[in-house]
C-alpha cells in the first residue's frame, strides 16, 4: 500500500493497494456492517 499526494481540497490522500490489501478492508468493513454498527471507523497508519 502506499499514498499519493493530492492537491484536491476534497481528497487529501489517496490510497494505492493490492487486491489482498483491498480486500483486508472490505473484509473489515462487512465485519462492522454485520455487528450493526452506527459508524465505521477505518484508521490507517502510515510513514510520512
């Protein structure tokens, strides 16, 4: 996974990821889906 720069006002970062990084997401995204969840929080850490 790594992260472009973007000068767009609305977009700050854009994520680049390989179909298994993808798919880590969704696979978290429909784990909170399923438990109900009011809100879906995804944090990503990464090196400046």
């Amino acid at each position: 996974m790594h992260i472009i720069e973007n000068d767009n006002a609305e977009v700050k970062k854009t994520l680049v990821l390989n179909p298994s990084e993808a798919w880590e997401i969704v696979e978290h995204l429909q784990h909170q889906i399923k438990e109900g969840r009011e809100s879906i929080e995804i944090a990503i850490e990464y090196d400046k």
